[in-house]
C-alpha cells in the first residue's frame, strides 16, 4: 500500500526534503518579530552570495582565484583571491539588496553605512568574514563565511560613531554560517533554534536537512592550535591535562580534531558535541578570533544550540564591543565542557565534577 509522503518529503523520494531555505524563512515568520520580507530580502541575498562563493570555490584548482592579491588586509594578514572575491560578492549582494544600511566585513578596514538616511525597512546591520579559514583554499580543505545580523536601534544612524553602532552580541537578531565542505551547508538561527540547509548543486537551492540542531553534550572531540602549548596559561593547560584525561565511567578518552578553518571545526563540534578554544597567546594577546564576525555570530548559534562560548571570564554575547576588528578569547562548544573551561581558568576547578 502507498503512503502519501510527509511534508517537505519528496514525491519522487531521492531528496530527503524538499523545504528550500526562502520557504523556511517565510513560514517561520509568524515566530519571529523581526521577519519581514525586507529581513527575508536579506537572508537571500546572504545565500545567494553564498552560492557565488561557492561556485568559485568548488571551482578553485581551475580558475584563477588561489593564491594571494599581494595585499595585505588591516588585520595585517595576507589577502588570498577568494578573500576578495567573497567579500565582494557579499557586499555586492546586500548593496544590491537594499535592506542593509551597514555593513562590517573582515576584510574591509572600516564599516561602510549603505544608506545614512535609512528607512524603518532599510535598518540592518550584517557583519561577516567572507572567507573564513582561508589559508585552507590552495590546499583544498574546508572553509566557510560567516554572518550577523542586527537591527540599528531607534534614533542609531549608521554613520553614528562606533561605541554607538556596534552592539553586543545578545542585541543579534539572526546569525550564521555557510560551511564549503563536503557538501555545502547553510546553518543559521534567528533566535528559535538552530536549523541547517544543504545545497543540492543539481537544483541550486537549500534544502533543509537538519532541523533544530542541539549540540550534544557528550565531550566527543576537543579543537585547540596546540603548538601553541607553551604560550598557554599553566591553568588552561591543567585544563587540557584533564579534558584528555580517561573518563573514569566509559574508559574512553575525548578525541582531538583542528582543521584550521574556524567554520569547520565549530560545524563538525556542534553537530557531534565538543570544544573549540582560541585562547590569547603570545602572538594573538588578545585571542585570534574577531569579536563583531567570528565569536558573536558562532556564540549566537551555540547558545541555541544548547551550548555555552565565553571568553574565559565572560559570556561572549555581553561583551560591549569598541572596534569593528577586535579579538577575543574564545571557548565555545558543549555547555559542560565550556564551564569546565572556565573553572579552571578562573581557578575553581574544584567546582568540577571528579577534580580533587
Ligand atoms: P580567517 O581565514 O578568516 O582569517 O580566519 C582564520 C582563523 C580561523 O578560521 C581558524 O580557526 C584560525 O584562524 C586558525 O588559526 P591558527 O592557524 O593560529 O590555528
Ligand atoms: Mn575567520
Ligand atoms: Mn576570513
């Protein structure tokens, strides 16, 4: 006997779903107060720059986009062609979209306010990281870009002064990020969980495959630069000692995985449980990561996910940003292993469970 198929699942039966990312969006207005259709604009403006990037990466060994521009950007870090090439089809896409009045990307020194006089309709602020884990590209590993979205508060220009128009984290309406991986997946929150789309090159559309992510809590993997060890504070490498330690229950021992590509090693913790740390350093004093386009939006995420980020001390999402480029420490993956973190870098690492 035939079975009429489930909503979004395919008649024909060879696509998992047939939900595309634009349609989950559009049903998920009626939970989310800030979907309009100019915020729906928006997140397909985002995806469609994605597909761009996309395209160009799946395509990197043959074209002419690895390598670098000769450039070096304001971080002080060599531009690679696809940084280039990612922010502008980004910026093109939210410049072409016009729901965007600000913009804050990697790659480019300064915000740059889109239109000063915006209307109600026109007031989002998207900070992105074009490329992320771009040193990847020439040797074909995985890589992604990054996003967060903001609504300017009432009376905030975008051409306001910075410590006006950048805001903390907890004040993002919608973040995410597009992984280039084996498949290519757009994962994203506004708020009301975590959903991840999966492009299917044949017809050139997300398509929603794992709806409502929640990052297990298990310490399945753990991602930290380790030949950075001797930089390390003596408690995070007692910290360190102890994440590798046996568990006494299973007798097994957490596993550790660093692509290098902050996207790829937060997509592969957060679907299977972990911890990515970035901690400060003595070349990166402050932590590697950016605040506004790196830890902000992937902390937004773990937060709906069920997981904790912090820098050590604090949560990410309360931290008041002052540059569009500042760095922060960052400790972000399964709720427990977070906290764990955190005791023993503060010292309190009594507070956790089997520690003397
Ligand atoms: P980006 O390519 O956007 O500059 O980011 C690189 C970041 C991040 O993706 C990654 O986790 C980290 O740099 C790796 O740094 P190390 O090589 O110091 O481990
Ligand atoms: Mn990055
Ligand atoms: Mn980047």
């Amino acid at each position: 006997m035939s079975r009429a198929p489930f909503e979004h699942e395919s008649p024909s039966g060879d696509l998992k779903s047939v939900l595309t990312l634009e349609q989950f969006i559009i049903n998920q207005r009626e939970h989310f107060p800030h979907a309009t259709g100019a915020f729906s604009r928006l997140l397909r403006d985002v995806s469609v720059a994605a597909k761009i990037i996309n395209h160009n990466i799946r395509r990197a060994g043959i074209l002419d986009v690895l390598g670098e521009t000769g450039e070096v950007n304001v971080q002080d870090e060599r531009q690679k062609k696809l940084d280039e090439i990612a922010d502008q089809e980004l910026v093109r896409a939210l410049r072409r979209g016009g729901e965007c009045c600000l913009i804050g990307s990697e790659e480019q020194p300064e915000t740059i306010p889109m239109s000063p006089d915006a209307q109600a309709q026109e007031r989002y602020a998207v900070f992105f990281d074009p490329l992320d884990g771009s040193t990847n590209t020439d040797v074909n590993a995985s890589v992604g870009t990054i996003f967060s979205v903001y609504t300017l508060p009432e009376g905030v220009r975008p051409d306001d002064a910075l410590e006006v128009v950048l805001r903390p984290g907890a004040e993002q309406v919608a973040a995410g990020y597009v992984a280039y991986g084996s498949s290519t997946m757009f994962v994203f929150s506004t708020g009301n969980g975590v959903n991840g789309f999966t492009l299917d090159p044949g017809i050139g559309e997300f398509l929603l495959t794992h709806p409502d992510i929640q990052i297990p809590d298990q310490p399945a993997r753990y991602s930290i630069n380790e030949a950075d060890i001797d930089d390390f504070s003596p408690e995070l490498r007692d910290f360190l000692r102890w994440l590798k330690r046996k568990d006494p229950d299973t007798g097994r021992r957490i596993r550790s995985r660093y692509i290098g590509s902050f996207v790829s090693d937060f997509h592969r913790n957060l679907l299977t449980g972990g911890l990515y740390m970035y901690p400060a350093t003595a070349d990166h004093p402050e932590g590697k990561l950016r605040l506004m386009y790196e830890a902000n939006p992937m902390a937004f995420l773990v937060e709906q996910a069920g997981g904790n980020a912090t820098d050590g001390r604090r949560r990410i999402l309360d931290i008041n940003p002052e540059h569009l480029h500042q760095r922060t420490p960052l400790f972000i993956g399964s709720a427990a292993l977070v906290e764990a973190a955190d005791a023993f870098l503060q010292g309190r690492k009594t507070e956790v469970t089997g520690v003397q």
